[in-house]
C-alpha cells in the first residue's frame, strides 16, 4: 500500500514539474532593444557592478567616483 501511495505522489511532483516546465517554455521571449538603449543598458550594468564592488570592499569611494565619471564621460564623446 505504501507503494501506490508513493507513486501516486511521485506522479503528483511529475506533474508539477511538467507544469513548471511548460510554464518556462511559454513565458521565454526575447527582447530587441535599439542600438542607443543597449548602450543606456550596459552604462547601468557597469555602474551597478562599480557600487558592488564598492559595497564590498574592492574598490575606495573615490575609485568609485572615478569609474562613474569615466563612463559618463564615455557617454558624452559618443
């Protein structure tokens, strides 16, 4: 008994399981972004990255300035 009772819950997870799956195949999708909001993107990657680096100790407040600057700066000679 203990038997069927497992294997109808290891069928139940399958489930589940399948679900999530088919879940994560239908909400994938791709975004296009123009030429100017890519480089609007990375500029903010890279700051974020900056301020983490920050946060953890890697980098001084005054390297962190710099780095900023230097990618608005990038920004304005393009």
């Amino acid at each position: 008994m203990k038997s069927l009772q497992k294997s109808a819950a290891d069928r139940s997870i399958m489930k589940r399981n399948e679900n999530e799956t088919i879940v994560k195949k239908e909400n994938t999708s791709s975004i296009a972004l123009t030429e100017e909001q890519e480089k609007e993107f990375v500029k903010a990657m890279k700051i974020g990255y900056y301020n983490a680096f920050y946060k953890q100790g890697l980098i001084t407040a005054e390297q962190l300035e710099k780095l900023i600057a230097l990618q608005e700066q990038s920004e304005q000679a393009a």
